[in-house]
C-alpha cells in the first residue's frame, strides 16, 4: 500500500539516466523546478508557437528547441522555462494533452535544464524514441530511423 501511493505521487514516469544524483535528490528537483518538458511536438513546430501556447500558463523566461545533434534542426520535444513553479505546474495541469499542429503534445515536469540537454541522444542525432518506433509519422521523420535503415 504504502509503494502503491509512493508510485501515485510521482510527479513524472521518465527518470533521466543521465541526473547525477540519487532518486530522492531526482524527485525533490522536480518538486522545486520551474521547467516542463515537451514531447510529441511536430519537427515543424515553432518556438513562437510554444511561446503563444505556453504563456497562457504563466510569464516565460525561456523556451529551448530540441534539436538533432547532426543535423542542429527540431527533432520533436523542447524545454520551458517558467518564473513561477505555480505557473510551471499549471502548464502540466491544463496544457498537457493539447493539439498543437494536429498531435497531443505532452507536458511533463523536468529536473532542470543544463547546456548538452537541448540535444537529441539517438545515435543517429534525433530523439531516442525516434529510432524505436515502426509507424509512419510524416511530422517527425517519416519512419523510426531503425527502418529506415533496414
Ligand atoms: N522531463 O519524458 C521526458 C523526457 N524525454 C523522453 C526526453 N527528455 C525528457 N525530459 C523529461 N521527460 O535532455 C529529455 C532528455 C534529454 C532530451 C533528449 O530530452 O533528458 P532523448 O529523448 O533523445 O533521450 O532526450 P532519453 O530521454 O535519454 O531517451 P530514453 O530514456 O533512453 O528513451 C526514451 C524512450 O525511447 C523510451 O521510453 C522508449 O519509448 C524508447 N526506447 C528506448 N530504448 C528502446 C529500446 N531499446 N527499444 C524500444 N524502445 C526504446
């Protein structure tokens, strides 16, 4: 019972493998952090079009494209830097989910941003998930990179 309510009040599925620190250390930095993830996002997305979407949930510092390491273009997610954690978590709360460019983006609590992490980690230069998937996605790519190549 007590892992069961452990497990519900996380606040994000995805663990970093690359946050230095212990698992406690993780869950506090997402509690105090002013930074949301994005993911699901169109290659064709712009950052004005985040900045519009976003500043309904607060007032923005900064927003960071994801780009492919290779290429240095958008490759699908990006970060959002809030002042607030109020708006931060309001940006998880009520933009999650939302159609931007006719897909369901999807917000998620973020440790924080540092330099290197605007960088898709796939070996080919993209998003890791970009290499895995076997659908036919013309906003990200086209096929996963693995069947492209097969
Ligand atoms: N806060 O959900 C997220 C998130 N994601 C997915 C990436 N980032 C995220 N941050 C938050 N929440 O700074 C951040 C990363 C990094 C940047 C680019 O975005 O911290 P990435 O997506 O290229 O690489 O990161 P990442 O996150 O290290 O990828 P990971 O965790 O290995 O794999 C992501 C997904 O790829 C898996 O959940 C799975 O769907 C798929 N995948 C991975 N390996 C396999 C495999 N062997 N077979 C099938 N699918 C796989």
């Amino acid at each position: 019972m007590a892992s069961l309510f452990k497990e519900q009040a996380k606040l994000s599925a995805y663990r970093d493998r690359r946050f230095s620190g212990t698992q406690e250390e993780f869950d506090e930095a997402l509690r105090a952090s002013t930074t949301v993830y994005i993911g699901n996002v169109s290659f064709y997305t712009t950052e004005e079009q985040l900045y519009e979407l976003f500043s309904r949930a607060g007032e923005i510092k900064k927003i960071i494209m994801g780009l492919d390491k290779n290429t240095k273009t958008p490759c699908g997610f990006c970060f959002v830097l809030f002042y607030s954690r109020e708006d931060t978590e309001d940006a998880v709360k009520y933009i999650s989910g939302t159609i931007l460019d006719d897909r369901p983006i999807r917000v998620d609590f973020d440790w924080g941003f540092q330099e290197g992490r605007q960088w898709g980690r796939g070996r080919s230069g993209g998003q890791v998930r970009d290499e895995y998937r076997t659908d036919y996605d013309p906003a990200r790519g086209g096929y996963g990179k693995l069947v492209q190549k097969e």
